[in-house]
C-alpha cells in the first residue's frame, strides 16, 4: 500500500502556532476571533400573540396557529430574523424556555465566505420576546360584531330539495369553512361571514349553479368622524328562481316564442345555472337563463308533490323526422284527416294530432296538442317519442278508464312499468295562461314526467348503501338535516330528502355533481323514514332499478382531534 502524503504544515501569521496550512495562514482559534459571521443577524426579535385564539401575526398574511417549538414557529421566527439572507443557514432548533416567560429562544448556525475558498461556521442564539396583541376576529367577538356581510337565499316554493342540492355543492367545495354561522330559515337559508370578500365569493359560486338575482344592502355599525372611518354590515339578499326539477310549466306567450317557439306547457328537466325545459310531447328542448326569467317570471302549474303512479299498459314507439316546407306542403292533402290544427314552430308548421287515439281511449281522458314531427327546433337527443296507454293506479283494477298519451319517455318505458306523472284533469288552473291554453285544449289530460320504481322503493333506506354528509350548525335546527333543519316540519323534511336522494340515484348527471360516501351501518340503523319489511326480498326488485355502485361512493374520512392547533401550518 502506497504511503499517504502528510497534509503541509504551517504556521499561524497571527500567534505562531503551528497548523495545517491554509490559503490565508490563520488557525481556526483566530478566525473566530478576528471574524464574526453573525454579525449582521439581528439577535433580538418580537412575535405577536393574540391572547384570546393564541394565534401568531405573520406578516402580509395574517393570524397563523402555531404549536410551541413546532415547525411552523420556527419559520416564523426565521422569517423575523433580519440578515439571515446574507449567510448561509446550516442548521436551525429551538432552545427550551419556561412557558410563561414570554420567550423564544432559537439556535443558529449560519457559514460564510471570509476569503476565497475559506468558510466560517458559528453558532449564536436570537432572543424573541413574546406580545400579546388581539387580533381584528377577536375584536370583533369582544365587541359582539361576530360577522360583517350575510347572505340570505330565499327560494318560493314547497320544498326544500334546492337547498339540500346547494349543501352538498358547499361541502364538495369546502365553501362552509369560511362561514361564521349558518341559519335555516322557513323559506331559506342564511349564511354569515367574517369578511365581505367571503361573502361575494360564495355568492359567485351560487350564481354558477342555480339562477338567482340578489340585491345589496348596507347597515351602519360604528363610525369615527374624527378619521372618517365608518363599519358597515353587508346584507346580500338572494332570491332562487321558484322553478324545480320535474315542475309542470306554462310558458307566456312571448316567452315561448322567443325560446325556439316551443310548446307553451313544458316540463322542467333539469335546473343548474340555467333551467332546461322539455316539450314532453314534441321532446324539443329550450334553456332559460335566470336573468331572462326575472324580466318575465312565471311561476310553475305544479310541482313534484303532486306526482301520481300510472301503470303502464302498451308502448308504441314514434318516429319524428325533421319535415322540411315543401314537404309539408306535398302531404297536406293526406294529413288532413288526421290533423285538426296547425302552429308555427322556428316558421315552419307542426300538426296536432288531437284526434288521433282518442277512439281507442275508454274513458274520460283525451290526447291534446301532440306532435310528431318537428322541423328547425331543438330536439333532445336522449329521449324518444312514444304513443303510451297508462292506467291510473288507483284505477287499475277497479274500472276500465286507460288514457293514450304522447311521451319522452319511450326510451325509458315498457308494458308492465309504472310512471309518474300529473293528473291535469283533477287540477284547478286559475291562472290566465293556463287558462288561455285549457281552452284551445293546450294542455293534455296526463302527463308522464319519469319512471317509477315501487319495488326498488319499498324499504329504500334499508337497501340504500350510501349516504350524504350535512353541515354542522352552532345555531337551531335538528341534527342530520344541514341547511334546511328545522323543528316544526320535520316530517316535510323526510319527504323533501327521500325525493332529493331519488334523483340522485336516478340521474347520472346530477350525481356526478356531488358527493357520496358509503354506509356502512346495519340496515335497521339506515332504515330512518321507511318501516322494514322483514320478509322483504331483494331479488324482487326491478331490472334496471337505479341502483349506485360501489364504484361512485367515497369512503368516510375520520379524523381524530389533533393534539395542537395547527402543528405544521407552515413549513421550513
């Protein structure tokens, strides 16, 4: 083995002492004497600390929870250390102090350069004395002023199915973390925040998915003459258009002809931002804005609760082909036996086939204002037109009255299933469109809305393996109901869920929107609202019932208390 070269040896230019040579000639011991790296670090400091939350001032940011000797207070005391950018930070920790002596100790060890290619490293200690500061929540807590702006959602109708789509939205989006209280009202909601940004941001995100018109309003709180410096309390009142999903339509005129010139009596598909009417005769569609809707409104004939079960008998399955004029005018001579009337559709003609099944029918009931061919509209692609002889439930079995009507819904049906829809011969209209529309025989006597699965329903909440979360309020209301949780209809309020999970369950679409986590509690333990049925079986249930598959759910994040309040708020 070959022998090592001693390193050379030298001699310190200061005390003669002798060492390994280095490019300036000078021990280690007089370096740190004749240089202080840490000479530009400042080695006192000074932390806020607001004594009511115990939450740290960081500058340009705010009010930050920092656990003692933690990380994030180690980064915020670096943050306070003037000159720490000169030099090099090779290592950081904390040095122990009693608690109540209002310091922070913090070890450095920093290196630089004193002459080329020769680093100092040193050690110094930097002293924070802690300040007790009350932070502006804190102020306003103590001076009973605990939020700044409100919004107050109102929506005029007889459920609260909106809502409970609006707090599944807010808690995807993890918007309920900015809110100081929430308030269930008889016909709404109110949300409270801290700072007026808060509030205009989550009436942003409202008006993204459902149509509303607000109005802003201020209030006076305090005001300082002396700098001119005034406290105001900000109130935005929001109103939700009064049209839901499934509601039975009867458009203004003017409002249908400027929509594509559709059908005066629709259905309400789907509302987001917009709301999505269907003609359930025709299948042409039209979207309506909430803006266009507050310079026209309208309210809805009849709502889902009025939704009764049809048994379905026969289905025959139409073709509706886009006609153009000249053919239209080349089978006017055929169709005239068979159409009784024509309207303008986009100016082109559509034919109403009021006559045609009404022979068939036994009963009172009559086909009205059918089409089956549309040209230069909107139609839907996802639905079919189909020519449906239904039976009333009630009816089945104990007379032989069967209605014949047109519907969208024949892709969905077949002999043998049952539907709801509305009864439009049992309605009292007293309203000057409906009116208007009954007497030129405008509005048909059934209307088939969606597929009804009795079975599947029968002990839903027991099959149900899903569930949705709610928002935990400080204020009243009862537990499990969120937003729209209130003493005096709870019943209402049963009825207003199971709806609002059915058209989850139903539609694809809308379930994506939000989400669902899995239920794994016993079915007596889910079965709330519906009374088991022990010899139940759960094979005799529909085909295509809309079961949810494991696939859509989420599993239910537990999280246990922490031990500090934000341990690692900040990182180094």
């Amino acid at each position: 083995m070959a022998d090592v070269a001693a390193p050379a040896q030298g001699v310190c230019c200061v005390c003669g002492v002798s060492m390994v040579a280095n490019r300036i000639n000078t021990c280690a011991q007089c370096l740190q004497t004749n240089h202080d790296v840490t000479a530009d670090l400042a080695k006192n400091g000074v932390l806020m600390k607001c004594k009511g939350c115990e939450r740290y001032q960081k500058p340009q940011t705010g009010w930050i929870y920092c656990a003692p000797e933690s990380k994030g207070l180690l980064a915020l005391c670096l943050k306070k250390i003037k000159g720490l950018s000169k030099v090099h930070l090779v290592d950081a920790s904390f040095i122990w102090t009693e608690e109540h002596s209002k310091r922070i100790k913090v070890k450095l060890v920093v290196q630089d350069e004193i002459a080329r290619q020769v680093k100092l490293q040193q050690a110094c200690v930097v002293e924070f004395v802690v300040q007790n500061k009350m932070c502006e929540d804190c102020h306003m807590q103590e001076a009973s002023v605990t939020w700044n702006s409100v919004v107050q959602l109102r929506q005029k109708v007889e459920h609260k199915r909106t809502f409970l789509y609006l707090e599944q939205l807010i808690l995807k989006h993890q918007l309920d973390s900015r809110t100081v209280r929430v308030e269930p009202m008889p016909d709404g909601v109110d949300f409270y925040f801290a700072a007026r940004n808060d509030a205009v941001r989550f009436l942003d995100f409202v008006e993204t998915v459902v149509p509303v018109r607000y109005k802003t309003s201020k209030k006076i709180i305090s005001q300082d003459l002396k700098s001119n410096i005034a406290i105001h309390n900000f109130t935005y009142s929001t109103e939700i258009v009064p049209i839901c999903r499934d509601d039975a339509i009867c458009l203004p005129r003017s409002m249908a002809q400027k929509l594509g010139s559709i059908s005066q009596f629709v259905l309400c598909q789907a509302v987001t931002n917009v709301m999505r009417f269907i003609d359930p005769v025709s299948c042409q569609v039209a979207e309506l804005s909430g803006e266009r809707y507050f310079q026209q409104p309208f309210r809805a004939v009849l709502s889902s609760q009025r939704l009764v079960p049809f048994v379905v008998l026969d289905v025959q399955l139409q073709e509706m082909p886009a006609l153009k004029e000249d053919e239209e005018e080349e089978n006017d001579g055929d169709d005239e036996d068979e159409a009784d009337a024509q309207a303008k559709v986009g100016g082109k003609r559509r034919r109403r086939q009021k006559g045609r099944g009404k022979k068939k029918t036994r009963g009172t009931g009559k086909l009205a204002n059918s089409l089956l061919s549309v040209s230069g509209a909107n139609l839907s692609a996802s639905h079919r037109i189909a020519l449906v002889e239904v039976a009333r439930e009630d009816d089945f079995g104990v007379n032989d009255n069967r209605f014949f009507v047109y519907t969208h819904l024949g892709y969905l049906l077949k002999p043998g299933d049952m539907a709801l829809g509305y009864d439009m011969r049992t309605v009292n209209l007293n309203d000057e469109i409906t009116d208007e529309l009954a007497d030129k025989d405008g509005i048909p006597d059934i209307v088939l809305v969606r597929k009804h699965y009795p079975k599947w329903r029968k002990n839903a909440a027991k099959r149900r393996k899903w569930k949705l979360k709610s928002m935990v309020l400080d204020g009243k209301g009862d537990a499990g109901f969120g937003v729209v949780s209130t003493v005096e209809n709870h019943a209402a309020l049963e009825r207003d869920r199971e709806m609002f999970m059915r058209d989850i369950e139903e539609d694809a679409e809308f379930r994506a929107k939000m989400n669902i986590y899995k239920d794994d509690r016993p079915a007596k333990d889910r079965a709330t609202t519906d009374k088991l049925d022990d010899d139940d079986d759960d094979d005799d249930i529909e085909d295509d019932a809309p079961i949810i598959g494991v696939e859509s759910m989420l599993d239910e994040m537990k999280l246990s208390a922490p031990t500090s309040k934000d341990d690692d708020a900040e990182s180094l």
